[in-house]
C-alpha cells in the first residue's frame, strides 16, 4: 500500500488538474455561444446566396459554368479537409479523420488519386502521416475565421477542377448539431447540382436581367457561393469543437473528482490502519514492561 505521504501528492495533483479542466470547460462554454452565433448568422447568406445561384444557372441554360459541368476525365478527387488547431476535444477529429481515410481509400480502389487542402493543425498533420498530398494548407485561425484567409488554399483546388485536372471536389467537416451531437460531413462541393443549391423551392420562376452579362455575373457568383460554403463549414467546425471541448473537459472534471474522493477514502484508511499499528505497538509495550 501506497504511502500517506504518497497519497497526498496524488489528491494534490488531481486537485491541480481538476482546476485546470474546470477552467478549460467554463472558457469553451463562453467561446461556445458566440461561435454558434456566427455559425448560425453566415447560415442565411450561404442559403440566399444558393438560391440565386440556383436561379441563375436554370434562367440561363445556354451557358454553363465549369463549376456545373461535371469532369470525367479528371484523373484525381480533391478534399478540403477542416479539423480544428488544438486538440482536448474529445473524438471530433477523429471521427471525421475516420470518414475521410474511408474515402479515400474508395478513390484509391477506383484508381483515383487525392490532394488535399487541409484547414486546421489536425488535420494537416494527419494528412502529411499517411503521405496524403497536400497542396496547400491554413492553420491559427484563431476563434473567430476570416474568409480571406481560407480563399487562397480553397482556390487551388477550385481552379484544378475548373482546369479539369481533378473530378470532383469534397469538403470534410464537422456538422453541429447541438451541444451534445456534432456529425462528421464528407459531402460534394463540386460539381455543384442546381437542385442542391436550391433551399427554397419556389413554383414561379425569375427572369433575369444580366449586368453586364450572364457569363460574368454567373461566374462571379458560383465562386462566391463556394467560398460561403467553406467559410460555413469552418464556422460549423468551430462551433463543435467548442462544444466537443466543454463536454470533454466536464467528463474530465467529473473524472478528477471522483478519483480525488477515492484517494481521500484510501487516504483515511492507511491513516487509521497507521494509527491502529501505533497504538497497537504502545499498548504492547506497556504490556511488556508491566
């Protein structure tokens, strides 16, 4: 048995780390709420933005972006890949890690190939350990992302697919849902389907008047609308991880003090069996010297 000495040290430390996570949880609980606020105020501009985008394309048949057009003969399948920085987050990159190698071992059963854009630490190291390739690559985007920073690495793999270099494009990320349930999405982003980007199914249709022309004003948009789908998917990312994290470190929390309440119980139980010894050993010699 352990010593109470030992012991002590042991209760000392998990108190230590018990303050630590407690602390951890209350910080992810406040980053929370205004993650899930920006995530759901970029929600109505990515969904109008859909609509549009949709209406413009079917009002305009005669002329169809390379984002619409779908490439068969593209000989390789891109991922924009969004994981988070910082780890302490529970499983949330590794389920969507998980998702991911499962598709790409798909492709690589096909014959196709991957290159990868890879948002967040995670996910970037990840890709690198299993010699994925890895075009470009953004990290510390802090709590709060910004769009400029995530279109230069989006771009390349927009311009492969529209270049017809590469298939299809997917966009890897953590959906949430509620405080309690995030769920890994691998879903297409290109070739964009007018149906999927429609949110709103309206029964009349829009005659449009173009400035300057369809070509422009549709080419202007569909680049638009994929940036506001990445930028979506961060903010979605975000608010999970946030979430991920405030759950992990109650776990942790609840964790601690429940080992902290156990030592304390094997803590009391060496002292009184040391007391016992003690006494026994006076009450001995007391016997012997009578």
């Amino acid at each position: 048995m352990a010593s109470s000495k030992e012991i002590r040290g042991k209760i000392k430390s998990f108190e230590n780390t018990k303050k630590i996570t407690k602390a951890m949880e209350l910080v992810s609980a406040s980053k929370m709420r205004k993650a899930q606020d920006r995530m759901r105020a970029a929600r109505p501009y990515s969904d109008k933005i859909g609509n549009i985008a949709a209406n413009l394309s079917k009002a305009n048949p005669e002329y169809h972006h390379p984002f619409m057009v779908k490439n068969d003969q593209g000989k390789a399948v891109g991922f924009v890949v969004v994981t988070t920085d910082k780890g302490l987050c529970g499983g949330l990159n590794t389920n969507l890690l998980r998702a991911v190698t499962n598709k790409l071992k798909d492709l690589e059963s096909t014959g196709q190939k991957a290159e990868v854009v890879a948002i967040g630490n995670k996910g970037f190291a990840f890709m690198n350990r299993i010699g994925a390739k890895v075009v470009a690559h953004v990290t510390q985007l802090g709590d709060q992302p910004h769009i400029e920073k995530l279109i230069g690495p989006v771009k390349v793999l927009l311009d492969k697919y529209a270049a017809g270099e590469l298939s299809a494009v997917y966009l890897c990320y953590t959906r949430f849902i509620n405080t309690m349930k995030q769920e890994p999405m691998v879903q297409q982003l290109l070739p964009l389907s007018a149906d999927a980007m429609e949110t709103d199914k309206a029964s009349h249709a829009w005659d449009y008047i173009y400035e300057p022309d369809a070509p422009t004003v549709i080419n202007e948009l569909l680049v638009r609308y994929t940036e506001a789908l990445v930028y979506q998917a961060v903010a979605e990312n975000m608010a999970s991880e946030q979430s991920a994290r405030m759950v992990a470190m109650k776990a942790a929390t609840d964790n601690a003090g429940n080992l902290i309440a156990e030592l304390k119980l094997v803590y009391n139980k060496t002292r009184q069996a040391a007391i016992t010894k003690e006494l026994s050993e006076i009450v001995g010699g007391a016997a012997a010297v009578g």
